[in-house]
C-alpha cells in the first residue's frame, strides 16, 4: 500500500512533468497544496468519478486557479475521463487541460477559476445552493441534499476584495457546510507578501463569524485530517483551516521562493526535486500501486448507488417532491410556465399603463414567481429601488427555505456568488443593483458569460434618466460593455410588455447569462399588432412601419422610444415615410437569420437614425458610419432628468433634425 506521502508526490510529479512541457504554467501551488488536497479528496471527499454531476457529491473549488494541475492532477489519479495524454496537453490549444480550470472544457470541474478570489464566492453561493434546497426538500428521514463545499484559497484570494464581500457574507449566513484552506505559504508572484501582506487572516475570519482552525502543518497529513474533522462538526458557521505550506515543496532550489509560483522549475531541478521526494519514476509514469491508492471510481459508485436507494424511498414517500427536485436539476420549467408567462404578457399589452420597466419588472416577478420555485433572488442593499422583492420573497436569513438573499453592499460578491448558485443546480438566481454599479461587478458577470451560468442580472437607474445623483450614478457606457460580451444576453425594454418579455426570455436562456436594464422612470406603453407582440422575443422588430419603402428608420431602445415615435409621426406628417425599430436586445437580434433581420433593417436603406442614452458609437454597427445617432458623448450631469435628457439632445425636435440632415444627403 503506498502512503500518503507518496500518492502526494504524485501530484506532484505530474504537476512539474506536465507545467515542463508546456514550458507554461505554476508548479508551486500544487506542489505546496498536495499533501492537503490528498486527505481531503482520499479520506473526505464524496464524489463519483462515473458521474461528474451526481447532485449529492460534495463540491470541491480551486479558487486560486493558477494551479490547475493541482486539480487536473485529482481528475486524472482519481479517474475522471482526464487521461495522461490530456495531462501531457497542458495548455495546449483544445486541450482539456486549459491554463486555468474551465467548468465547460473539463469534466470534474466545478467552476472556472483563475480570477482570484471569485472562486471564494463561486463557493459561497454553492453552499446558499446547497443549504437552500435541502431546506426545501429534504424531509425526516431523507436528506437528499446533503453535501460539503469545500474551497482552496492562496494569499492572493485573500488579498482580493471579493474574498472580503463573500466570506463576511457566509459568516452572517451561517454557512456550516461551508471548509476553506488557506494556502498560507507567503509568496505570490513578487516575492515574500509580508512587504504587502500583513493582515491577521485568522482575526479577519474570527470577526467574519467563521470557526478557524489556527495554523497547522499543511504538510503533515494527521494535523490536516483532524481539522477536517473538526470543521465537519462545526455546522452552525462555516470553517477556515489555515495551513502553513511550502510552495514548490520538494524543489531543493526553489521551494520557498516566487520562483516556484509561475514559471517551469527546469529539468535540471526537477530531476532534484524527484531525488529530494524520494520520487523514482520518470516524467508522467505514475505505478499501479499508486493509481490504486487514489482510485474513487469504485467508492463512488458506491456512495452514490446508496444515495441512490435513499432518493428511491424518498420518491416513494413524497413522489411530487420528488419530481420537482428532478425538474428544476435537469433545467425544464414548469409545465404551465409557457402558457402561464405569455397570457400575461398578452393581458399587459391589452391593459395600457405608464409605468417605470423597474416596477414593471417587480410586477412580472409577481406573477412569474409563484409559477418558477427556483427563482432565488437577492439585490446589493437596493431592494426598494431595483424592487427586486416580490410578493412571495422570503429571505434565506429568516427562513431557510426562503428565496431571497440580502447580499448587503456587495455586487462584485452578488454577482460571483450568483454564479456559484447557478453551477450549483436547482436555481435560476437573479441578482440586482443599479446598472452604473455593474462597475463593481464586472468581472464576475464576464465570468458568468464565459462559463454560460444561467443567472438574470437586474439592472436599473439605467441612464442619466435617474436624475439628480448625477454622472457618478448616470451610466453612459456601461450597457455597451454588456453588449460587446459574448455569450450575454442583454435587454432594455421600452415599456411593461418589453420588461416581461425580457423577463421570459432570460428564463428561458440556459446558455448564458442576461442583463435587464431598466429605468427609474416611468415609460409608455407603445401600441402593438399580435405579431409585433411576439416578435419582441426576437429581440428587435418594426415597431411603427410606415407605406412603401421606408425613407429612413429610426431605432430606439428604452425610455427614448417614446420621442423616437413621435420624431417618427412629426416626420410622416411632412410627408417622408419613416420606419421606427425597437431593438431592446441586439444580442438576440444579431443571432436572429439573415431574412428577418432584413426584413426589420433592409440592407438597402442606409439612411438610419439611433436613439438612445447611453454611449453614441456603439450604434454605427446598426447606422452605418453615414447614419446619425443621438447619444452620449460625454459624462452626465446632476440635474432632474426632465432638464439633462433636452441638455443632451433627447428631443423630439433633435431626432427630427437628425433625420433630416441624412435624407438631404440622399
């Protein structure tokens, strides 16, 4: 039988074997994490190689990313579908073995990291994940939900201000399920931290409410089994374990130093640092013997096969339960959910009303709500103006089973831990701020669109329409950003019925995040045929046509569709005939076929007015460099919006000049 010692050099063997050959890559982590990692998945972890995505596994996040071959090592040794030939392709191009873990290249992966920090609050909303649906379903007797998260984290995530939003966060909530380690080895990429890193970690969690376990040996395998065990039963809070490890372990001339974080160690070093493990086999052999030590597939098979018969009696003792807990892990809606969601839609079109799309939005979660239980929602601290609770909200903090989360000033976190609620399973998360605040969030909603995490972000107070906070609150560019995004989805309605189709259409998209900017103030509801009702969700459609051929169209999004129309009207009654388009979200526009976007924008009218008050260039894609765009060019200003949209060229009579100066040029 090989000892622990040995089935941890393993990882880091193959770690120092395969960052060589790509000439690419961090050795030192994984070889300062392996003695942790081995304990943990070997003697705690539950999980099944056969089947990545059994619900009850327990989940395990390398928040600090960069040392992917700590976890391409696990994959592989304890048999995940990651063989030594993928190991042999790190960081190759459509390799399996990414430079950083990617949840949608790799089976085994949880989530893609590399961002520091964010995989912290991938971890957090896990177990909100986790915690939430057991609350919801388990019942005496059989809990089906019922599993550990579990986080590796480096000085770096630390540093990170995420690391500080999420895990104060997880304190208050109290989320026992919930062990991180601290890879407490005082390096990072410029050297030895204490000339930039001084904090107290211990301290700083303590206050967070979390249970810490003070610095062990992270490489004396007994010290780290008893932790584990002792934050396991620690269940009111969650647990950090501090270890104190070596980076680059082994490594005779480099452990201990930056040399060992982010740059090849050299064979001539490597062949010490085997000599200095005791490690006798040559690059990428891994013996028999040590493949049976860290082999899972069979405990696996078997945890989960006795899981399995646990959810048969459950099934039998509460069948509907049972069927929906299926239902919302394998993404379906609700039988009743389209039928449902478009009879409302139909009845908001037939019911006329002026109204801000943030209350309109608030008023589809009304209705939306009680027909999709998976909703989990939450705002950074602006509940009452992104009016994001609706009727049936319940915070998890009160109730367990609840639906709501009170994130607190914390989008960046919000949002990071949105994502880990949708890799978890069983939620459609929602979160919400104002959408000049997506600043704070950014990298977490990109990271959403690069992992294809179906979470909804509200965003509202979206332009300087919101008024007298001014240009620090007024976004000007942030929408295009969102657009430019690939794999993200975003919509600005122009009125109710826009808002509820933006809100159907965001459930309905698995494959990606979506963005809902909608206005503090209130809009008009624009008249509509049947067809045009439904042609919404094509994302951009004829919203006012004209007889004949168009001479010029007019696009408009969001609250500046009302004055494009009556630009449109003031044009007709000179006698041009003008088209007006609403084009609430390009992103589902563009993907449309070729025949209807020409049938809305014909290639062959060039002369285009764009309406709208955000960033004026991203436009030109849809005018042409000859067409006009009335826009933001600048920051805002602190006034009431009545006074900035005129300021800034939001008129009727400016559309109206506009579209004029291009059809003299015809």
């Amino acid at each position: 039988m090989s000892s622990r010692k040995d089935l941890a050099n393993a990882i880091r063997a193959l770690s120092m074997d395969a960052v060589e050959k790509a000439n690419s890559g961090h050795p030192g982590a994984p070889m300062g994490m392996a003695d942790i990692a081995e304990v943990l998945w070997n003697t705690f972890l539950i999980h099944n190689p056969g089947d990545p995505h059994w619900l009850n596994r327990d989940r395990f996040v390398l928040s600090n990313g960069h040392a992917s071959m700590l976890l391409y090592s696990l994959l592989h040794l304890t048999g995940y579908a990651l063989t030594l030939d993928d190991l042999k392709n790190f960081r190759q191009l459509h390799s399996k073995t990414p430079g950083h873990p990617e949840v949608t290249d790799t089976e085994g992966v949880e989530t893609t990291t590399g961002p520091l920090g964010q995989g912290v609050a991938n971890a957090v909303g896990m177990a909100i994940a986790e915690r939430t649906l057991a609350a919801q379903f388990n019942k005496p007797g059989h809990e089906i939900v019922n599993h550990h998260t579990y986080v590796f984290m480096g000085d770096g995530c630390l540093m990170e201000g995420i690391s500080h939003e999420a895990c104060s966060l997880a304190g208050t909530l109290g989320l026992g399920k919930l062990i991180g380690f601290y890879d407490f080895n005082g390096i990072s990429i410029d050297g030895d931290t204490h000339g930039w890193f001084t904090d107290d970690t211990a301290k700083r969690f303590e206050a967070y409410h979390w249970h810490v376990i003070h610095e062990i040996d992270g490489h004396n395998p007994e010290a780290i089994k008893q932790a584990i065990i002792e934050a396991q039963a620690v269940t009111d809070k969650p647990s950090l374990i501090i270890c104190r490890t070596i980076i680059g372990y082994g490594s005779p001339n480099k452990e201990g130093t930056e040399k060992a974080h982010g740059s090849p160690l050299g064979a001539a070093e490597i062949a010490l640092a085997r000599e200095e493990l005791g490690w006798k086999y040559p690059p990428f052999e891994i013996p028999q013997e040590i493949y049976a030590g860290w082999d899972a597939k069979n405990t696996g098979k078997h945890a989960q096969a006795l899981w399995q018969e646990q959810f048969d009696a459950y099934a039998k003792a509460y069948p509907e339960l049972s069927a929906e807990l299926h239902r919302r892990l394998t993404g379906k809606l609700p039988a009743t959910w389209h039928e449902a969601s478009w009879q409302y839609i139909e009845q908001l079109q037939a019911h006329e009303q002026k109204i801000a799309t943030r209350k309109a939005s608030q008023n589809t979660l009304d209705v939306f709500g009680p027909i999709l239980p998976e909703l989990l929602g939450g705002s950074a601290d602006l509940a009452p103006s992104n009016l994001t609770l609706w009727q049936g909200s319940k915070s998890i903090k009160d109730d367990l089973a609840g639906n709501y989360i009170h994130y607190g000033v914390r989008e960046f976190a919000m949002t990071a831990i949105g994502n880990g609620v949708a890799l978890h399973g069983g939620f459609i998360p929602y979160t919400a701020t104002f959408l000049m605040f997506v600043e704070y969030a950014r990298n977490a909603a990109r990271m959403a669109a690069l992992m294809k995490a179906h979470q909804i972000m509200v965003y509202t107070h979206d332009s300087i329409g919101l008024g007298e906070d001014g240009p620090t609150h007024q976004p000007v560019e942030q929408l295009a950003s969102l657009r430019l995004t690939p794999n993200f989805n975003s919509w600005r309605p122009c009125d109710q019925v826009e808002t509820a189709v933006a809100w159907k259409a965001a459930i309905e998209h698995h494959d990606g995040p979506t963005a809902l900017i909608l206005t503090r103030q209130g809009l008009a509801q624009m008249p509509r045929t049947p067809q045009q009702l439904k042609d919404i969700a094509r994302g951009g459609y004829i919203l006012k046509d004209c007889q004949g051929t168009p001479d010029i169209i007019l696009i408009a999004t969001g609250s500046e569709m009302e004055i494009t129309v009556k630009a449109a009207e003031q044009l007709t009654a000179e006698g041009y005939h003008a088209r007006v388009v609403s084009l609430p979200s390009t992103d589902v526009f563009d993907a449309q076929d070729e025949e209807y976007r020409e049938s809305v924008l014909p290639s062959d009218i060039s002369a285009r007015v764009a309406v709208e008050a955000g960033i004026a260039d991203y436009w030109y894609k849809y005018t042409g460099l000859k067409g006009k765009i009335v826009g933001m060019t600048t920051f805002g200003a602190s006034a009431p919006a009545e006074l900035l949209f005129p300021l800034y060229g939001f008129t009727v009579e400016n559309i109206v000049k506009q579209a004029k100066i291009i059809l003299s040029k015809k």
